[in-house]
C-alpha cells in the first residue's frame, strides 16, 4: 500500500468515527426558566450567572409566559398555566467582579435591553457588544410581544458575568438594593408572579446549567480530527525518513 492510498483509507476512517463523536446539532442552546414575583414594596428579579472560559458570540431571545397586549380581554396564557399575569421583560448584563453584592457597583453594568428597537440600544467595546435582533427573531420563540421580548446577540470577553431579568425598569440603584421597587406586574396582587423563558442558542459555542450558573464554551473539536491530524504528521515523518534511506 503506498503513501496515497493508506491516506485515503485514514481520511475515511477519521470521517466516519467524526461524525459519530460530533454533537447531535451544529447549534447549541439552553433555555432557563424562572418566575418574577409581586411584593409589597415592589417586585423581584432574577440574576443568573455566565461563566465565559474564552471570548464569544450568543444570542439571547427572552420570552414572557404570561402575556397580554395591556388589556385584560386579549391575554394569552402561554404557558396554559391558568395565569394571565404579564411581565414587560426589562433585561441586563453586568460584570461579576466576584464581590458579594457585584450589582451594588455601577461601574458593572454593561447593557439594558427592554423592547426590541426601542430601549435596547447598540453597545459595541472592547470586551462586550451588544445588536438587537429585531422583532422576527424575537418572536421565533412564540413570544406574542415580539417587540416587548427582548432578543439580542451579545459578544463577551472571556470572564464572569451577570444576567439580570426583570419587569419594567429596573434601575441600577434597584438592582443594588435587591427589590424593583415601585413595580408591579400587571393583572396580579402581592403574592402573584409571572414566569418567563430565556433561550441562550449559538452556531459555535455550548451551554451548560448548573443551579444558577451557565457555564458558556466552545464545541470540542472531535477526537477523531486530532488522531487524524497525528497520523498524518506521523507518516510525513515515515515518509521523510524513507526518501532519506533511499
């Protein structure tokens, strides 16, 4: 058998026991759900926490379970939960810096995105970008806000991160204190809440949830492409050696 030939046999092996190795779908996401609740002073919110070994690129699309166009008669229970609450999803990235309260520091924040084309403005840095997606997008989860849903595509440094899910205007110095303060989520009392979903999807990266931390990375390469790759360099080697003894 020469060189050629024993390259080709090589090369659809490693094919083969790539495909088997890869992940199911090209496109990885994660969707996390959770629930915003009514208080006297005002209503909770939600932060989860984004781990980002290496630098990349996801899209976030926010979904309000409960959800009406501000009347009562034309609620929709999504969910088929038997709730007609609504939440106007009010989202937000910050840095973790690693203190005990990193929401307490404004210099954290990084971004606000509400509704889709209005209070989601462009961010664009160094180390974090943020593009509205548009009202397509955001209504490809089923949200029936498809201009009240956030959905967005953000760009992150490697590092620790915060997402943070609200109702209706949360301010900086609310998410300091821990109470949206002054807010209440439309067609509920105190003791009420609404629920949401968030999907996290991307071309090139992985998602992985454990309690409140989602740990972002990139998609292994198979470890058939680098068995491959060392065969190869191998028989450059094998044939190096032979023109070398001839």
């Amino acid at each position: 058998m020469d060189m050629s030939q024993f390259i080709k046999i090589l090369t659809a092996a490693a094919l083969i026991s790539g495909s088997s190795l890869a992940p199911a779908q090209a496109a990885n996401s994660l969707e996390i759900n959770g629930s915003l609740f009514q208080l006297v002073d005002g209503t909770t919110f939600d932060s989860w926490k984004i781990v980002m070994p290496t630098a990349g690129s996801f899209k976030v699309n926010v979904l309000a379970y409960e959800s009406t166009d501000n009347t009562v008669a034309n609620a929709q229970d999504i969910n088929g939960d038997g709730e007609f609450t609504y939440i106007d999803p009010d989202t937000h990235f910050w840095l973790n810096d690693g203190s005990a309260n990193p929401l307490s520091n404004a210099a954290n924040h990084l971004a606000r995105c509400d509704d889709i084309g209005n209070n989601c403005p462009a961010v664009d840095t160094a180390n974090f970008k943020l593009d509205d997606l548009g009202a397509v997008f955001g209504a490809s989860d089923g949200s029936i806000h498809a201009q009240r849903d956030p959905a967005y595509e953000v760009t992150l440094a490697a590092g620790n991160y915060l997402f943070v899910m609200a109702d209706y205007r949360l301010t900086e110095a609310e998410a300091a204190g821990g109470i949206n303060t002054g807010d209440t989520i439309r067609n509920t009392d105190v003791g009420g809440h609404g629920d949401y979903r968030v999907t996290f999807s991307s071309d090139n990266l992985r998602f992985s949830l454990s309690g409140d931390t989602i740990t972002v990375s990139q998609v292994p390469v198979p470890a058939a492409v680098w068995l491959f790759g060392s065969a190869i360099i191998g028989m450059i080697g094998i044939g190096r050696r032979k023109v070398v003894a001839a």
